[in-house]
C-alpha cells in the first residue's frame, strides 16, 4: 500500500523517469527545446512531423479516406490512398461532425479518419499503445490536450490517438447505410497500425488499445468483434458502459426511426444527408428527453443514449459481453475499472444534484424492475443522503460499474488474465451548488497520460491533482503494456481482487459487493 499527499513524492516508473514525465517539466521543457522537421517513409507515402527532446510528433496522419462526402457518407470506411512527396503531419487534423460546445451548430467533418502518433527518435520494436477517444459516441477529438501522448513516448511507448466517426454517421442504422461505421473507422484505424507502425519504430505484434467512456464501450466491441483477430494483443477499459449496444437490428432500426421521426426525414441516406447542421445539431435536444420516457428507458434497459453499435451478424455477432464470455477475444490480456463516482460527471457541474427528487430514482427502478426500496437501501449504505445524491450514484452504477463488473466476470470465466482498478480520487472542483466533483468520469484521464497541467484536466481536477498519483496510474499502464501485468494480483470471481487508486493506493478484495446485490443487469 502506497499513500501520497498532493504534489509530494514521486512513484510508479522510478525518480528520474517521474520527473521527465512530470506534466509541468514536460511542458515547460517544450518551450525551450528546437522542433525539428523530420520525415519518415510509411507504406503509404513520406510523412513530415516534428521532433523535439526525442520524442518524433504526427498529426492528422490520414488511415482512412473522407467519410463525408455524399457518395460516401454513411457507408463503410475506405483505407487511405497512397500519396505522392512528402504529407505535411505536423499540424492538428480534423475532427468528426459533432455537436459544438460553444455555439448551437455542428462542428468537424471532412477529412477526418485521421490518428496523432508519438515515437520514441530511437524505438525498435517498441510496445505500441492506441487510444480510443470517448464523449458519448456524440463526440470524439484526439486532439484533445489531456491525450497528448509525450509522457508515453518518454517511456519506451509508440502512442498513437485515433478518430472516429460519431453520432448519425457513426453510429445509425439507416435502411440503406452500412452497420457500425464507428466500430468500422476503429478496425480500420488499427489496421493502419499493423501496417505501418514498424515506421515509427513500433511493434505490430505488441499493440494495446485503450480508451475511456464511449471509447473503451467501443473496445469491448473490438474485444468481442472476429474482424479484430491480430491486431492487438492487450486492452484497457476505462469506464466502459459495456452493455450499451443494440441487441439487434430490430431495436437499432426503431431508434433510427425515433430519430428520424423527430427531424421529419425518412431513416435513409438520403433523408439524413437533407439535414442541414443547424438542423443536426437539435438532435441533442431529442436526445435528452429520452432520459425521462419510462418507454425508451425500458426499451433500452435502463441506458437512454440513441447512438450505440448493434449486432449485425458481421462486425458484431452476439452482445460483446455475451461473446467475451464465449471466449471471443481468448489469449487477450485485459484491465477493466472505473471512477468510484462516475455519474457526478453529469449533475454536479451543472447543479443538477441538488435538483433531482425521489421521482427520478422511482421511474428508473419502475423502468428496470428492481426493489422498490433501493433508494432507502443505498441510503442506509452510505451511498448519498439526498435523492439527487442517490440518483447520482445509481445511475454511475448502472451504466458504468456494473458493466465494468459483468466485463470482468465474463472474462476471467473465460480464461482470460483480468486486472480490476477503480478510480477513487476525488476532485475538489465545484460544481454550481458547490458541490465537488469527487471521483467522477474522465477525471482519471489526465492522471493516465500524466497531462494533469493541460487546461481540460485543471478543469476537471483542480490545480493540484496529485502527480504521484499519475505516476502510479501511468505507470501501472506503461507495464501493462510492455509486459502484460500491470502490478497487482488479476481478478477472478473469487477473491475479486482490484486496485484502488487514491491518495492512498491499496488493493482490495470485492469492493462491489453492495452494488452487485442491487444493481441486476439485463
């Protein structure tokens, strides 16, 4: 057991490594330090990226061609074509149609099938890591600053950050569009990888791929998919809402239909393509008011989100988490966790806590079918006081630490090395009731890239997030990596042991067992 205080010592990979890949020592080396052009010659074509204290940048590498144009759009994506000189990498590239967060109208599109790669001047055969970016399958950015991979590439990782395409276009079954575009983008995007990382100085063979939220959802798909035999060796699930897929292509064409209902066009290529993207953009609000419809949250078990991948028969054969316990992703090494307080991500930032009533839990107890007394028995266990606080926790449960459970079991009973983490680090940022955050989704991000100091993690976490404890989290991941343990002892249904990480890193057994009792799947 390892206890830190804020900003004290440092752990995990060693004294002179923390310190390089301390965020702050990072950044502020940045700033002194000559980028340099450098070329490097793919199977694709000559890229040009820039290096800087020994570490070779990428970005906006095209693996795949224009998902957007209109003889293409909602159709499954095509590799990238190869080009003639020298593709200038040394820039941002696009990021997919989305939501904007600051104007009520759609962002990204084009050329977005693109992917940002940190390497090692040096790397040979060096373990490869690729994140999957999450937001919901509503949004997705590797651009993000807290996935800026230079701690990574800093110890011995080839780091590569992809996209993906989200919402309508990734993500619908329309009557004459391809299935799981989303999922498609990402087989196709580590399909790159296996062709052209050995470039970079990467290993093809030794590749892990993570993700948070809607990303690591994504990769218990991947996990369980037979199009992704070969192309990764290990996975790491950050709060994966596991469970979140149509079962079939019935129920994705009815939340199609729902949708397209809502914008008056038909559920076809065509009708979707009419829609300009101020129309698109009002789909937030169609999909926000199917929180509250005791129809949709029965008819969707509970998780309301619209835009999931289904069972196609192709990408995805059975539910993943049903294949996983098949032995669909055998000999695949996998770490599985989430925050112990995920769904304050959602209503403390906003208030929303302090607002909810009994009404919400009852509607969703009514919608699952649980006891009628579960929100006098989280009470009575310490899980919140008032009803927005037990919402609150309910929902995190439902939708992420559940399925992060149900993830584990189905794996370690099919044989595969599992490791259980949870995430217990609380962020003192104040939400506007002034309530905390406390240990809330995607607040373990920046600890797992050591990016604490990049304006979304301060945001998130506060100025002074302890850095002992990303080097602890990144640490674990960078062994896990390069040797497929991360430190603790694996899980199984037994003993169920999982580390916690917190001020005080400890490992226990079953920490659960409360919400496993209550908290009963479909």
């Amino acid at each position: 057991m390892q206890t830190f205080s804020r900003r004290s010592f440092l752990y995990g990979t060693g004294a002179a490594f923390a310190a390089l890949s301390a965020p702050g020592v990072l950044r502020a080396a940045a700033a002194d330090v000559t980028h340099t052009p450098v070329e490097v010659s793919t199977p694709l074509g000559r890229l040009r990226g820039l290096e800087a204290d020994g570490i070779r940048v990428f970005r906006g590498v095209p693996f795949g061609e224009d998902p957007y144009v209109a003889e293409r759009r909602f159709l499954a994506p095509l590799k990238a074509k190869p080009w003639t000189g020298v593709l200038d990498a040394t820039k941002p590239g696009a990021i997919p149609l989305q939501p904007d967060r600051k104007t009520p109208s759609m962002i990204g599109g084009g050329n977005a099938l693109v992917l940002n790669l940190w390497a090692p001047k040096e790397a040979k055969n060096a373990p490869v890591m690729v994140w999957i970016p999450g937001g919901g399958s509503t949004r997705c950015d590797n651009n993000d600053p807290r996935f800026d991979g230079t701690a990574f590439a800093k110890d011995g990782i080839v780091l590569v950050t992809i996209n993906y395409r989200v919402n309508v276009d990734g993500f619908l079954k329309l009557e004459d569009g391809d299935a799981d575009n989303g999922l498609r983008d990402m087989i196709l995007g580590l399909e790159w990888v296996r062709d052209n990382i050995a470039a970079f100085g990467g290993d093809p063979k030794c590749v892990t791929v993570f993700g948070q939220s809607a990303g690591a959802t994504h990769i218990t798909s991947l996990l369980a998919s037979p199009k992704t035999k070969g192309l990764f060796r290990r996975a790491i699930l950050q709060s994966p809402s596991a469970i979140a897929q149509w079962t079939n292509e019935e129920e994705a064409r009815t939340a199609t239909k729902r949708l397209a209902d809502f914008f008056g066009v038909a559920p076809t290529r065509e009708g979707f393509m009419s829609l300009t993207n101020e129309k698109l953009f009002t789909f937030g609000k169609f999909v926000g008011s199917l929180a509250s419809d005791p129809e949709w949250l029965a008819f969707s078990h509970g998780n309301s989100a619209l835009f999931k991948p289904y069972v196609d028969g192709e990408v995805l054969k059975a539910r993943p988490v049903d294949a996983l316990l098949a032995g669909a992703a055998a000999g695949v090494e996998v770490i599985v966790g989430c925050t112990r307080e995920e769904w304050r991500n959602y209503t403390v930032p906003s208030g929303a806590i302090d607002k909810i009533g009994p009404e919400a839990t009852e509607r969703l107890v009514r919608a699952m079918g649980w006891d009628a007394k579960l929100l006098d028995r989280y009470r009575a266990a310490g899980h919140g006081s008032t009803p927005g606080e037990i919402f609150t926790r309910i929902q995190g449960d439902l939708i992420f630490r559940m399925p992060a459970n149900r993830t584990l079991e189905n794996l370690s009973k099919a044989g595969n090395r599992v490791w259980a983490y949870s995430f217990d680090w609380k962020s003192p940022v104040l939400g506007k009731s002034g309530e905390a955050r406390g240990a809330a989704h995607s607040n373990d991000v920046a600890f797992v890239f050591h990016t604490l100091d990049s304006k979304p993690a301060i945001a998130l976490n506060g100025p002074d997030a302890p850095t002992a404890l990303a080097d602890a989290m990144h640490g674990a991941w960078v062994r896990f990596a390069k040797t497929g343990n991360p430190g603790w002892a694996p899980f199984d249904t037994n003993r169920r042991m999982t580390r916690l990480f917190d001020i005080t890193v400890k490992d226990v057994s079953d920490p659960w067992a409360f919400e496993r009792e209550w908290i009963r799947l479909p």
